[in-house]
C-alpha cells in the first residue's frame, strides 16, 4: 500500500479561462495475484500530515477524483482503465459544452 499528497496547475492558455490547481490524496495497492496496481486519489482540503497550501492568486482550485488499475498481460501487453470525475468550475460553461469537451472534443495537448 502507498500514499501520496499531490498537487498540480494546469493552463488553459486562453484568456477567459484562469487556470486551476488541484490538491489531491492518492493511495496505491500490489495486486500481486492479478500482477496489477490500483490508484485512487481524492482532492483534499486539509491534512494531519502535512500543510495544504491555498490556490496561488489568480488560480482556481478544482476537484479530482479518480481510479486507475494498470495489469501487465502475456505478450507484452497492458491493460489500463480508468474512471475519473474532475470539477473544473467552470460555472458559466453550459453542461452540453463541459459533456463534448469531456467525451475528447478538447485536444490532450493543452
């Protein structure tokens, strides 16, 4: 099992949009007899471990919550899911926009 505070900002690069920050509490699990990892992580707001910084000037904070299982397969493959729920308040935005933009309408490289 392993634990781990992170935080990371990301950009939009456009003008209307501030940019966000996330301050999250990820916990990992060895699945050995599935020769498979599971992270989860939760957004945090305050810590018995640690201080959580506030959101710099200009930034928004956001919510991320997410689970990935990774498992190494025969033949050199992987298999990889993922669900995530992310809250980008984005409070302006209408839902049918935020549902396109979260089914692959934005590019990654953002």
């Amino acid at each position: 099992k392993y634990s781990m505070v992170f935080r990371f900002t990301m950009s939009f690069g456009l003008l209307p949009i501030s940019p966000r920050d996330s301050v999250s509490f990820g916990k990992g699990f060895h699945l050995p007899h599935r020769n498979a990892v599971l992270i989860m992580s939760k957004p945090m707001t305050e810590s018995k471990y640690c201080d959580i910084p506030p959101p710099q000037k200009g930034y928004v904070r956001i919510e991320n919550r997410m689970a990935i299982f990774i498992q190494l397969l025969p033949n050199d493959r992987v298999l990889l899911r993922m669900i995530q729920f992310t809250d980008m308040k984005l409070n302006r935005v209408p839902p049918s926009v935020l549902n396109y933009l979260s089914k692959g309408g934005i590019p990654y490289e953002i």
